[in-house]
C-alpha cells in the first residue's frame, strides 16, 4: 500500500509539473512581441488608462480604462496653448508678465527658460506666439500663468474659458482648475476626452507647429536676450541611445506631463508614409520611459490596422459590369462588358481611410456611396475606352464631387443581320444620305419583288371572287295568285 501511494504521489507530481510548465510557456507566448504589434492586450501596456484614435475620423481604435477619471499634469497645456491660437493674434501680440504670475508659480514646478538666469522676469515683455513655443517645450508652468492673464484677463477668467470649451468639443467627464496641470484634487479629465481635445487642437496648423517642434529661438525681450529652448525630455520625438526603443520617427507631438499623483502621461501623435494619423493617450504610467513606450506600442497596433484607399483601388474590387444587346454572336464576352475608371476631375481628394476588414465593407457598399449615371444606351456597337456613364463620390456633405467616366473595358461588335440604331443612322446623315443608294438589286429585291407579290395576291382575289359569280343561282317561285272571300 505504501508503494502505491507513493508511486501515486509521483505521478499527481508529474502531472502538476507538467501543467507548470505548460503555463509557463502559455505566459512566454502571451508575452508582447514587437514584430507583430497587432497582438496588442491590455496587460501589455504600463499605463492605468489610454485610448488610440484615428485623427481624421474620431475613430477610437484602442482602448484601456477611457472614461476613468485621472490627473491630466501638464498636458493640460495642450487646452491652454489651443485657447491662445483662437482667442488672440499671437505672432503680434505681447504678453507682460506679471508679479502674481510668478508668485502664484508653484517653487517645484519646470519654468520657461534652459537656465535660471533664462526664466521669465517680470514685467518682462514676451511675444505671445513664442511664449507658446516655449511652454509647450518646457511645460512651463510660469508660461502658462503668463499666457491665462493675457488672453484671459486673469486666471480664473481664463479657466472658465478652458471649462466652456472642453464641453463644448464634447468632454463630459473633464474639470479644470488652473491652466498649466499642477495637482488639484478637482483637476481631472479623462482619457478620452483629452484624446477629443487633441484631435481638436492638431487641426489647427500652428498648434500642429508647435506641438512637433524640437527646437525654437525665443526673439529678445526688453528684459532678455534671445533663448534657445530644446525638447529635452521627449523620447518619443528625440533620439536618445539609451532610450532607443522609445524614440519613434513617425511621431509628431504632442506634450508629456507628470505629477506625483498623475504619474507619468504621454498624448502622442503620428503619421505614416501613407498619411494615416493616429493620436494617443496614456495616462498613470510608472516612468518617464514606460509612458513613451506604451505610446510607440499604440501607434503600431493602429497604424497596423490602418490603410488608406480610394475609390478607384475599391473600384478595382467591384467593378461595374453592363450586359450589351444585339452584340455579335462571335463575341467572346457574350455581350458582358467591363467598365473601367478613368478621372474626369481632381482625384487628388479621392482619399478614404480604413481598416483592413472595412474595404471589404466599403467594397460592398461602394454603389451605396455613390452615384453612378449612364450617358449612353447598352447596345452595340461598342469601342474601347468609349464612355458609359460616370461615377460620383462626395468625400463630405456639400463638398465638390470627385467623378470618374465609366469607359468601355473592349470592343463589341454589332450583329450584321441587325437593323441600324438610332446613333447609327444619326451617324450616317450626319456624313450623308441615311438612304442606301439605289441599286438593281434593290430594285429588284426591295421595290420589284413586293410588287410582283402585292399584283399576285390582287390576281388571286379577282379570281376568286369571279369563280364565285358562275356559281348557279337558284329560281325564285313567284306565288300564285290567290283570293279569299
């Protein structure tokens, strides 16, 4: 008995062994493997919450945690430097910094300037538009005082501003209390909805400008000379050897933030050689490093899902097929013919952004989401690259259509026995006579012939009626003459 059970205890040992090593394994294979990025899970990225969109369209492409309220830091910046761009002239307009700016500047935030002795002064006299430059790039936070006064007349007048605007982009779950991120309780946004204001800002090309610049020159102040400011703690948009793996070439913004609560926050921007653009959130990372990383894992899942089109590559897969009459019965197509596209206008917006699996659903709607008109009748004869009919597509609502001819793919021949079309004889009294010329043997065939049959049908008819004339007519008995009394 003792030999069973401890031969019984071996193999419950070997089995759980087994089942180790099994899930060890299942965990080796579940582990993120940059070449194929399309396998990105949840559990793959350091950050508490994300959200990967497709710029163009709002198309949420990935997510984590999107609606969890969290600590925005200074990528709040992102709203600030946006309300300047609309609410001012910027590249001629001149911010004075003020006593309460500084003041108010919390002692262990970043400040504008490489140095000490390149921080803001104040009454100092800064050109707007490079005082966006550099907080952007610094995040700096004495820069964003300075920019909530001018624009804004004064902070809290300025932040009501930053409120209204992000309910008016849709943001339903973000509050603002100061215009440069630094930690307040009931300072809180969401992953989407900072996704939603990012999209909004990078359409406005100076905004799109400063967010990708890595270096600026700051013009002299009366109080300062000319300042250099570098991105120097971006690794997304730097290439730094030690954080190789963070750089990524194809990114083009946007802003980094941190705070001890926040962690470490990252909104991203890309565009491909193809020209599909993705913006990313992530928020509550680990480390500096984590937050670039989580960003160049995003951007390679969407950019993977992604493809730009066109209605005339989704055409190829679908292309209009017409059947032809009276074509020639030696025909090898039996009358079916393919139409081709050939651009009628500017085709250079002819430009549509999708998934992978979606072209096979824009190639079958792709009649539903155009219109297509027919110039000419389906008969033959038909002539190579002659044009059918055209086909419309309107990128958005009231814009100018792109149109394509639909051309004929070959040639079908007419039957010989058939009588001539209408485009036919039109043709041929434009050149001349529609009449053919007249011939013996159409006076023969078409004008003696019906008349030799006409005369003989007459004849036969006058016989007829004389063979009916002979016929023996029969006597009428007169009655005789009868009286009555």
């Amino acid at each position: 008995m003792k030999d069973r059970g401890r031969h019984l205890f071996i193999r419950l040992t070997a089995v759980l062994a087994v089942l180790c090593l099994l899930c060890l394994q299942a965990g080796a294979l579940a582990e993120y493997d940059p070449n194929y990025p399309d396998m990105l899970e949840m559990q793959d990225l350091n950050c508490t919450a994300c959200i990967l969109i497709e710029a163009e369209t709002g198309t949420v492409v990935f997510e984590k945690n999107p609606d969890v309220a969290m600590y925005p830091a200074s990528t709040t910046k992102i709203m600030t430097v946006l309300l300047a761009l609309e609410n001012c002239d910027c590249e001629n307009t001149t911010a004075t910094v003020s006593y309460n700016a500084l003041f108010n500047t919390p002692s262990d935030s970043s400040r504008l300037g490489e140095s000490n002795d390149q921080h803001l002064i104040e009454g100092e006299e800064v050109n707007l538009l490079d005082l966006l430059y550099g907080t952007m790039m610094h995040s700096a936070n004495d820069g964003a005082l300075v920019i909530a006064e001018c624009v804004g007349g004064s902070v809290d007048n300025f932040v009501y501003m930053m409120n209204e605007k992000a309910g008016m982009l849709g943001c339903t779950n973000t509050h603002f209390t100061n215009p440069h991120g630094y930690h307040d309780d009931n300072h809180f946004t969401t992953a989407r909805d900072m996704a939603i204001i990012a999209r909004y800002a990078m359409e406005n090309p100076v905004f799109a400008d400063i967010a990708g610049a890595t270096s600026y020159t700051m013009r002299a102040t009366n109080l300062n000379g000319r300042r250099r400011i570098t991105l120097s703690n971006n690794f997304f948009r730097t290439n730094y050897s030690e954080f190789a793996d963070c750089y990524y070439e194809a990114g083009t913004g946007i802003k980094t933030g941190y705070t001890g609560a926040a962690g470490y926050c990252y909104v991203g921007s890309a565009t491909n050689a193809q020209g599909v653009k993705l913006i990313s959130v992530v928020f509550g990372c680990k480390s500096r490093a984590a937050s670039f990383r989580d960003t160049v894992k995003l951007m390679n899942y969407g950019f993977s899902q992604y493809m730009i089109s066109s209605i005339a590559e989704i055409y190829l897969t679908n292309p209009k097929v017409i059947e032809i009459s009276g074509f020639d019965t030696a025909d090898p197509g039996v009358g079916r013919l393919t139409l081709n596209l050939r651009p009628r206008s500017n085709t250079s917006n002819d430009r549509i952004i999708t998934t992978k699996s979606g072209l096979t659903a824009w190639s079958s709607r792709l009649y539903d989401v155009t219109v297509t008109e027919f110039t000419r009748a389906f008969d033959a004869p038909i002539t190579e690259k002659e044009v059918m009919g055209t086909i419309s597509y309107y990128p958005t609502p009231g814009a100018e259509p792109i149109v394509y001819d639909l051309v004929a793919s070959r040639s079908i021949a007419r039957r010989a026995d058939l009588a001539p079309t209408l485009e036919q004889i039109m043709e041929k009294a434009a050149t001349g006579s529609p009449f053919p010329k007249l011939t013996l043997e159409i006076v023969l065939l078409d004008l003696a012939l019906p008349l030799l049959i006409l005369a003989g049908f007459v004849f036969l008819l006058i016989r007829l009626f004389k063979r009916l004339d002979r016929r023996p007519k029969k006597r009428v008995i007169k009655p005789k003459q009868r009286y009555f009394t």
